[in-house]
C-alpha cells in the first residue's frame, strides 16, 4: 500500500534501530527515503535492504551534533529529491550516570545532539515544507522524558525539552498544513538498551503493564501513522508507545 508515494522522508539515525526500522517502514509505505547518520556504511545496507524489496533510499552523512554537518546534510537531500515532506528526527545518544558525578560534557553531549541537534535539522528543511505547505514532522522523544529517570538527567531532559519543542512547533507551523508530533518509546529492543544486564531488564519489565519489551517495528508503525493523511488533524500530539509503562 503507496500511502506516501510521492513523499520524500529524511530519517535521522537511521543506521540501526528504532532509525532503521523507520526507514524500512515508511519506504514500504511508498515514501522515497533519505537515510543519514554517522555510520555510512550501514546506511548502505539499509539502503541496499530497502531497495531489494522494491523501494528507493539514498545515504547521506549526518552528525546531529554539528551545526555545520546539519545544514549540508539537508542540502545534499533537498538538491538530490527537490523537496523534503516528512522528517523523522531519531538520532539520539545516551550518557548515563548519577547526577552528582555527571560531567559538564555528558550534559553538554546529549543535549546537543538529542535536543539541539533535531531542532537545527527541523529548522533546515522547514522552508522546503513550508513552500510546499504540506509536511510531517515526527520527534523520537522517551518514556524518561515523561516520568524521569535515575541517572539519566541529561537524556530525560533531552526528550522532555524535545516534547516542548514539538508542542511549540506545532503552533507555528499548523497555518503551513504542516503537523508536528512526537512518538515516546518505552522500553524497547534496540543496541541502545542491549547494554543492561539481565536484572536491569527484569526490573523494568515488571512495571510495563502488557509485560514485555516493545519493538522497534512497533514505533516504526506509530511513525507512519503520524506520517500518513490519515493523521492530518493531529498536531502537538505525543503518542506513548510504551505498553502502559506510563499513562499520563
């Protein structure tokens, strides 16, 4: 089903993971996809995964944590599709300790690539939706940016300020028929969690209400969402995807 053909989808992060499956998901949907992150070469396979069942995807080279590297990138995408329709701003990274013994650089790291970092890329392609007037913009926030989080003060306010921005957004640009929404992952399989022992997982399955992990296919389907018309009156919005872990 082509329900974003013609759609152009720029996917930050979309290397592995939550990014990935994204990409996977709004191709099969019809949408031809930009892939950008860091790591090129798994870009490639992505792209090569995407285009052997029958969609298109290109890489770019993205450092979500460099003004400068943001701005080519929104470049090179704009001038290889013309246009960019649909953002998907994912990349994220984590740098996990106690307040107390927290570097001025772990802040610094996670709120400039997590929180800075997606409101650059936004701002780069926002005169090409807005042009348009039609345009998604879809921010991969956190159940911590919700509920908090022990040891992970940075990346909680990260994702909080990154609903904020959502919301914010939202109000400028719905006069444009451009929407902007966020998805708030729970706890999901990804490289990302794949560093907690086993009692770490334990723990926090017990207080997920549908008892179990979630998918990064499962937040892949509520970005879609999001991205399609059928979303077209929902604006500011923050979809909790996270098996009851949080209900607020």
């Amino acid at each position: 089903m082509s329900i974003l053909a013609g759609r152009i989808a720029l996917i930050t992060g979309a290397s592995q993971g939550i990014g990935r499956a994204c990409a996977l998901e709004l191709a099969k949907a019809g949408a031809t996809v930009a892939l950008a992150a860091r790591n090129v070469d798994k870009l490639a396979e992505v792209a090569a995964e995407i285009a052997a069942a029958g969609g298109t995807a290109q890489a770019f080279a993205l450092d979500v944590a460099s003004e400068e590297s943001i701005k080519e990138c929104a470049k090179a995408v704009i001038a290889q599709f013309g246009a960019v329709h649909i953002l998907v701003n994912n990349a994220g990274i984590t740098r996990d300790i106690l307040s107390m013994r927290m570097k001025r650089k772990d802040w610094d790291d996670v709120l400039s690539t997590n929180l800075t970092g997606s409101f650059l890329m936004t701002q780069a392609v926002m005169q090409s939706m807005v042009k348009n007037r039609w345009g998604r913009i879809i921010n991969v926030a956190s159940v911590v940016g919700e509920m908090g989080q022990a040891g992970q003060a940075n990346y909680a306010a990260s994702k909080a300020g990154l609903i904020g921005l959502t919301k914010s957004l939202a109000r400028e640009l719905a006069s444009r028929t451009i929407t902007v929404n966020a998805v708030a992952p729970g706890y999901i399989e990804t490289a990302m969690t794949a560093v907690l022992t086993d009692d770490q997982k334990a723990a926090m399955t017990q207080h997920i209400p549908l008892g179990r992990v979630g998918t990064d296919v499962e937040i892949a389907h509520a970005v879609a969402f999001l991205a399609s018309e059928e979303a077209a009156y929902i604006t500011g919005h923050t979809l909790d995807v996270n098996g009851g872990m949080h209900m607020g």
